[in-house]
C-alpha cells in the first residue's frame, strides 16, 4: 500500500481544494493519504467524499504550529482527533485569528516597497483557510515582484526578513497533550528540517515525548539523512511511531505527492491509538 500522511488544501495553504487533493492523490498512485491543513480541519468532509469515490483510503489530520519553550518553530501533525474537541479547537482557532492579523500587519509592512495590498493578498485566500505566508507570496507572484512561492519565501518572507512577523502559537507540549485528549494521535513534523530554520534541543524531544507525543516524521524531504539516521534512533528508544509523507502543497511548492510514504503497519498503529475519528476505508 502507497500511503502518504502530510498533505495540505485550499483550506490552509496548498493550491487544490480538498477534493482536488483526493484527485491528485489518486493519480500519484496512493493508496492512502491524510489531509493536513494548517490549524484545521474544514477539508475532512469533502476529501473523505472525494476519497469515497476514488476508493482511496482517506486519514483525517491536521497540522498544528507551534512553538517550542526556546521559542523556535515546531509543526505537530494531529492524526485521528475529534474535531469538535473545545480544548483543542480554542487553540487553534486562536492561532488562525492570529495569523489573519499577523499576515496584515506583514502586508502593511510589504506595501511600502512593493506593489501588493491586503486586498490582493485575500484573492488568494479561500473563504474561510487558514492565511500563511504562502498566501502573501501568491501576491507578490502575481505583481511580478518574484517568480513562485519558493523565490518569495528565499528573498522577501523568511523568518530572518524585516518584513516578517511571528503570530501567536500554542507551546509544542501543550499542542501535544491537547491532541492526546481530543483522542488524536500527535506526530512531529519535520522534526529535523533546519533549512527552515533552528531546530529544537533534544531536551525539547524529552519534554514532547513525556507529555504524549507518539510518533516523529522521520521521511520528509526537509529532514537532511543524518538528521533522519538520529530520529529512527530517538524512536527506537522510545517506541515512536515512525511515519513518511511528502507535505505536498499543489503547485505551491515542489513536493510531489508519495515522494516519501508510510508502512502500512504504522497507519494501522495509527488507526489503533486514534479515538477521536476514524480512518475511512473505501
Ligand atoms: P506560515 O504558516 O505563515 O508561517 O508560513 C509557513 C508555510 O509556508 C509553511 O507551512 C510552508 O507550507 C510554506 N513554505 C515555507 N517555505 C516555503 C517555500 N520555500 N516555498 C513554498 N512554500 C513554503
Ligand atoms: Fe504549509
Ligand atoms: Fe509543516
Ligand atoms: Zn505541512
């Protein structure tokens, strides 16, 4: 089975609305595949039906931006959660009002050396999904000020540029033990990915270990080998699920769909600990 677990909609920051993903999933070759927006799960209902009718097997998930108590920036990936859970959903839903000001005040910032306005930004944004910056990089796209997302984020949108801004985001550890007791599975995302920036002390790995973290994504493109060889150890150590997923954005970014995948006995791990959703199985 080909199963790839990190995927993102319109509904956060990817380019194809949920059912497009189901689509794109299908003619990749998956078997399988969980939808992970940013900070929620708005998507679940029409890629699950999409998934229906491609007789894929479809693993609700989201992605959740966090920060770690060093203040660095860490993604955990919630799998199998309910998502009606009030605990979980505040957080969340703080960190999308957050984000939505937060990505204001960049533009406002942006609008003093380039040709982009809040106004222009929006048109990228679907009703409702969560705003990142690849929503601002759509913008600058398209007024010609850079070539695709990857180049907007290189020379305008790092976390090192003037123009950027941090939002409010929940503590890993808290992130962690929320997803625990919305009945979902937490996995860490990237966890090794230093070309986006710091990675987290292994003192940080202990403390999102003890308070419930249950599996590291240990194949991602953003995870260099060495860092990959130190995570199927930090695993083994702590019994850690171990899964591999592409983080495909559409044509938002290059990761290709199945690029790196999940064993079958990991997604039936997953399917087994999660007791806030249920995998649906074509
Ligand atoms: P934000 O959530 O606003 O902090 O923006 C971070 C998001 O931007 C990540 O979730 C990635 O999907 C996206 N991103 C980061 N680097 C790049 C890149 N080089 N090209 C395209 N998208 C990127
Ligand atoms: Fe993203
Ligand atoms: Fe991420
Ligand atoms: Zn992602």
């Amino acid at each position: 089975m080909k199963i790839d677990l990190h995927t993102h909609s319109n509904v956060s920051d990817g380019t194809e609305p949920p059912a497009g993903v189901a689509a794109a999933a299908a003619a990749a070759g998956l078997d399988a595949f969980a939808l992970t927006d940013h900070d929620s799960t708005a998507g679940w209902t029409e890629a699950a039906s999409a998934a229906a009718d491609l007789g894929l097997t479809f693993v609700p998930g989201m992605e959740i931006s966090c920060r770690s108590a060093e203040g660095i920036s860490v993604h955990v990936l919630s799998y199998l959660h309910d998502p009606d859970d009030a605990g979980l959903l505040e957080e969340v839903e703080r960190s999308r009002d957050a984000r939505m000001t937060r990505a204001e005040r960049m533009v406002d910032r942006l609008a003093e050396d380039f040709p982009i306005s809040w106004q222009r930004v929006a048109e990228h944004v679907s009703p409702g999904a969560t705003v990142g910056r690849p929503h601002i990089a759509d913008a600058l796209v398209a007024a010609g000020v850079v070539e695709d997302r990857s180049e907007a984020f290189k020379q305008i949108l790092t976390a090192h540029s003037p123009y950027f801004i941090s939002h409010y985001a929940p503590e890993a550890t808290a992130a962690v033990a929320l997803v625990r007791a919305a009945g979902g599975v937490p996995v860490f995302a990237h966890p090794v990915a230093s070309s986006r920036g710091r990675v987290v002390s292994e003192h940080t790995f202990t403390e999102m270990i003890d308070a419930g973290l249950l599996g590291l994504e240990v194949d991602h493109r953003d995870n260099p080998e060495e860092g990959r060889a130190w995570l199927r150890r930090l695993a083994a150590r702590h019994d850690l699920l171990m899964t591999g997923s592409s983080d495909y954005h559409g044509a938002g970014k290059l990761n290709r769909l199945g690029e790196c995948l999940t064993s079958e006995e990991t997604l039936d791990r997953i399917e087994e600990l999660g007791t806030g959703s249920r995998v649906i199985r074509p």
